[in-house]
C-alpha cells in the first residue's frame, strides 16, 4: 500500500518551485510545475510569456513513505493538508490541468466550492446571441474543476 505512487502539492520557499522542479528531474522523480502561457500585445507586437499558474506549489508523484525524504529537500516548506490529511491529487486532474494548459492562453485560476463527486467538464460552452441581422458568438469561457484542489482553471 505505501508503494503505490500517487500526486501530492508541496507548498515551496518564494520562487523555489522551478528549481525544485529541475533537481526532482534529475533525480528522476515525477513531477509537474504548471505553467500559464500568457500572451500580452505591445503595439503591434504579441510577447508570449510563461508564468507559474499555482505560484509556490510543485505536483509531486511519490510513493506514501517517500514523503518525508521530500521534505528535507532544499526549497521545500511542507505538504498542502485539508482538515488533517494530506491532499491527495487525482491523476485524471493533474493530466486534465496539463491538457488544459496545452490548449490555452491566458487561464485564470479562481477559488470554488466544488464536491469529489462532479464530473470534469470535455467541452467548450458556447452561446449564440442573434442581434438584428447579424450573429454574435461569444466564448462562454472554458473552464476546468479540480476538486481535490478546490479551484476551477478559466479560459
């Protein structure tokens, strides 16, 4: 039971998370530091920049009785825990976030009250306005649960 590997969020120091993320590659340790492509216009050019979506958090993939090796990593302040257990982090979530990040620009990370229960969304919402004689689309956001994290990523 201890050796199954499963996805954990460490909290790190200020601006650690990527070089944490460098030193687990190279020790050949899963991890995943997401990262938001966000695209400014300046004029008339376009600068696409890639910046930390979750801040100071780095996913980790370990087994439960190597997490307290990890805590004494250089960077690492502790595991995220939700009322006394740690938070454990679905896989189908850490692959939809990496998908969801692939596809899209500019996402927009907000707090939610969302049960384990619901399902992750597949599609695009789109509505259809019609205004006289012409027809408006309008994007109706793409939006991502997370339950175990409690977040919803928004497009």
């Amino acid at each position: 039971m201890g050796d199954e590997k499963k996805w954990y969020l460490i909290y790190t120091k200020p601006k650690f998370a990527k070089r944490l993320s460098d030193m687990l590659d190279k020790k050949g340790i899963s991890n995943y530091y997401p990262l938001n492509r966000v695209v400014k216009k300046l004029g008339n050019r376009v600068r696409i920049h890639h910046e930390p979506l979750f801040g100071n958090y780095l996913f980790v993939k370990m087994a439960a009785i190597e997490l307290t090796s990890m805590t004494k990593q250089e960077g690492v302040i502790g595991f995220i825990y939700w009322k006394k257990d740690l938070v454990i982090i679905r896989e189908d979530e850490v692959f939809a976030i990496k998908e969801f990040l692939d596809t899209h620009n500019n996402v927009k990370l907000k707090h939610t009250m969302i049960t384990h229960e619901q399902e992750l969304p597949t599609e695009h919402d789109w509505e259809l306005e019609a205004k006289g004689s012409t027809v408006e689309t309008e994007v109706a956001l793409a939006k991502l649960l997370l339950p175990s994290l409690g977040y919803v990523l928004i497009s």
